[in-house]
C-alpha cells in the first residue's frame, strides 16, 4: 500500500512538473510585457548652457529646429548670406546657375570685394543694408568682418627657440595663449607667477615634467568706450622684462576676441611649429598646469601607440567644457546677445567658459578651415563652428569647471584634486590658490 502511495506521488509529480514550468513561463512573459510597456527612458540631463539661450528656460537651451550648418539661403540674415556665398565658392556642386542671372549670393561677394582694400578705415558695410536697428558693437563688427589680417605691434618671434637658463632646453610641449587686454597688468602677473610660468613645468605625477611657453594676446586699448590713460609705454616696459606679449593694431573689443584665435593660429604656424599642445584661455581663470601636462602626455601616449597601427601622425585633440544644443542669446540687454537679423539658427557644440586645450597638428587644420567660416562675433561659438566643418566635436572634460565649484567647495583645496579649470579667478585668488594647492596629494 506505501509502495503504491509512492509510484502514484512521483506520477503526481511527473503530471505537474511540466505545468508549474509552463506557469512560471507564463509570468515570466507577463512580466516582461509589463515592464516593457511601462519603462520609460531615463531623462538625460543636458549639460548646464551658457546664459540667456532660451525664452523659457534660465538653465538648459531648447533643441534647434534645423541642422547648424544649413545650405538653405537664408535672406533675412547677414551671416547665414555671407557664409552662404562662401559654401557656393568652395563646394562646385553648389555654384550659381548658366543663365546669365546673378543669384543673390554672387552680388553679395561682389559687394564684399569692394571692401577689401579699406579694411583699416571700415567705411564700408558688407553687405549695404539697412543697420541702423543694430547696436553700435554688432555694426562696428559687420564693418569689419570680412578683415583677417592686422600688423602686429609687438611680436615675440623667438619665444619657442629660447634655450637660456630661464626656460630650459627643448621644444615646448604645451605653449598657452592666454587673451588680455593692454590694462590687465595685475592678471597677468599672477598668471606668470603661478600657473602660467613658463620653463620646465613639473606633472603632478612627479613625472619628467614638460616645457611651457606663455604668451597674452591682445589688440589696441578700445577707444569708444570713452576717454583711457594712454598704457603703451608701461606696456612696452611690461614686453621689456617679460617678452611674452604678442599685440595686434585692432580694437580689442568683445567682438574682437575670434580675431585673436584666427592671428595666433598665423603666428603659430609661423614662429612655433614645433610646439605639442595649445591652451587657449582668459586671463581670469586658473589652470592646474601639472594636472593638464599630465593629462596631454597621456593622451600623447595613448596617440603613439594608436600611430604604430595607423600611421597617422596627426592627433585631432580639442578639449573643454562642451555646450550642446545652445540657441543664440536674443536678449539685447546681455553681453551675448545676437539679433536675428544677423544670425538664425542653432549653435553647434561648442567649448566655453574660458579655456580649452588642442593640440597644434588640429590648430593647423582649424587655422586652414577658419579661412571658409565667416568670422561671428563670440570666440567660442566660432571655434565650434570650425570644428564642425572638420567633422569633428569637441570633446567634454569635467575637469574644466566653466561654472566654478559649489560655493561650499571653494576654499578646500581637496576639491580641486580632479579639476584642470576653474572660471573665474581674481589675481589675489590665483596667487591664494596657487599656495594651497602645492603639494596637493599629501594634504588630501
């Protein structure tokens, strides 16, 4: 009688195995439905975007409506006009038509000829329209956009070729252009006394370390703002003892700034062609400078073993703190404003907020491709738009902290163990800073 009661409780079993196994199955797919349908995407939070890109938002730009660099003539716009008279120029599938008419964009050129040859004096308008609804600074721009070429005043020809005692021996692996202005004597000071010294930099590694070279950038004091004290004998003085000011005969306005990344990239294809990498800042951040030379040499190394498989000597690096999907600045009470009579669209990604890093085979590349993008009045929209006509985007370092440290953090010098970049700086700050953050890993 057990012996039955057994065989009829394995039969039991053998019955029901298959449907508990079909039952689990059942829910198993059941669930997966459910959890299908109701999943929804991770919200993915758009990094922080330079101010005033939206009516309806402080903090995070709307997406643009079209692509950046959009072919389509743009009538109601000067730059969209300009620029599209250079896409024809240089894309043969995109010049004007047999007919005998003229397209809009060819007597746009033609009116711009008329203007090369009185660069200096900007009493022309490219193209001639009605600007009077512009601000003065936007109209002082659009005289003058189609000039590329200034004289320079103070030139430093062989800062990369100097081998005394001072600066070392060998080809600088990072050279820093760092933009100022003629009275910024104090900013650029601290930059020399702390992180922008140039010589043999130690890495924070404790690694062999990298030559540095600085140089500040600058135009002529601006004039129209109202009446200045005449600074250039104590700048000629300040050249006399440091040699590291490189000044163009242009108005150093705001507006002005893409000039000084189109001139340099002249000048450093001329006198420092053996330089590595570029920085390329304000004179009001500061930079962990044995942090970034550890950081390029490790991007040099990885390049190195990467050119053993591809032969490709050039390195493509571009590195900041990347905005993405930024609309242009329509408020005409802020610095960034930018009427739509001069542009529509989206911005591409760019880098801002004060300082990015390249290395200069791309710096050559941007300089050769700059010559095809008209020049727009805020630098790092404009290095934006270069590098997008290369194919390329910028890459995003958290390292570079455009919008500073929480207020909190600030004064630890622990929390600055990962940055590269900090914005915005006074003199008194960086030389503070500069004394708390020696020796950083032993304290933290």
């Amino acid at each position: 009688m057990g012996r039955c009661c057994k065989c009829n409780g394995k039969l039991l079993c053998m019955c029901l195995l298959p449907c508990m196994m079909t039952g689990h199955l059942l829910i198993y797919v059941m669930v997966t439905i459910f959890v299908t349908i109701s999943y929804a995407p991770p919200k993915i939070t758009l990094h922080y975007v330079a101010p005033g890109i939206s009516a309806n938002s402080s903090a995070l730009a709307s997406h643009p409506l079209g692509p950046f660099w959009n072919l389509r003539l743009e009538d109601s716009a000067l730059w969209n006009q300009l620029q599209h008279v250079w896409d024809r120029q240089h894309n043969p599938l995109l010049r004007g038509n047999a007919t005998g008419v003229k397209p809009r964009a060819t007597v746009l050129s033609e009116i711009e000829d008329e203007c090369l040859s009185d660069c200096r004096s900007h009493k022309c308008s490219v193209p001639r329209a009605d600007l009077n609804s512009l601000s003065e600074k936007m109209r002082a721009f659009i005289r003058s956009m189609h000039c590329r070429e200034y004289p320079l005043l103070i030139n430093q020809p062989g800062i990369c070729r100097k081998t005394n005692s001072s600066f070392g021996l060998g080809s600088p692996m990072l050279i820093m252009a760092v933009k100022s202005q003629v009275g910024n004597f104090e900013n650029r000071q601290a930059i020399r006394e702390t992180w922008g010294r140039s010589g043999r930099v130690k890495m924070d590694s404790n690694k062999r370390g990298g030559q540095v070279r600085t140089v500040f950038l600058l135009g002529r004091q601006d004039s129209s703002t109202g009446p200045h004290p005449n600074l250039t004998n104590l700048l000629d003085l300040e050249n006399q003892k440091y040699g590291d000011i490189l000044q163009w005969d242009f108005r150093d306005t705001f507006f002005n700034l893409t000039l000084k990344d189109s001139l340099f990239w002249h000048w450093l294809q001329r006198h420092c062609p053996t330089a590595t990498f570029v920085f390329k800042g304000d004179d009001d951040v500061f930079v962990r400078t044995g942090a970034l030379l550890d950081y390029l040499h490790q991007k040099w190394e990885e390049h190195d073993r990467w050119r053993a498989y591809t032969n490709d000597s050039n390195l493509d690096l571009f590195v900041g703190d990347v905005i993405y999907n930024a609309m242009p600045n329509r408020e005409p009470s802020t610095k960034y404003y930018i009427p739509e009579r001069f542009y529509k669209g989206g911005y591409p990604p760019y880098a801002g907020g004060g300082g990015v890093v390249y290395s200069r085979s791309l710096a050559m590349r941007l300089k050769e491709v700059s010559e095809r993008v008209r020049l727009f009045p805020i630098d790092d929209v404009y290095l934006g738009m270069c590098l997008y006509r290369l194919g390329l985007t910028p890459g995003h370092h958290p390292g570079f902290l455009t919008f500073d440290l929480p207020e909190s953090d600030r004064g630890n010098p622990c929390a600055y163990r990962s940055v590269l970049l900090v914005h915005r700086r006074s003199p008194k700050e960086m030389l503070t800073l500069w004394n708390q953050l020696q020796n950083l890993p032993g304290q933290c």
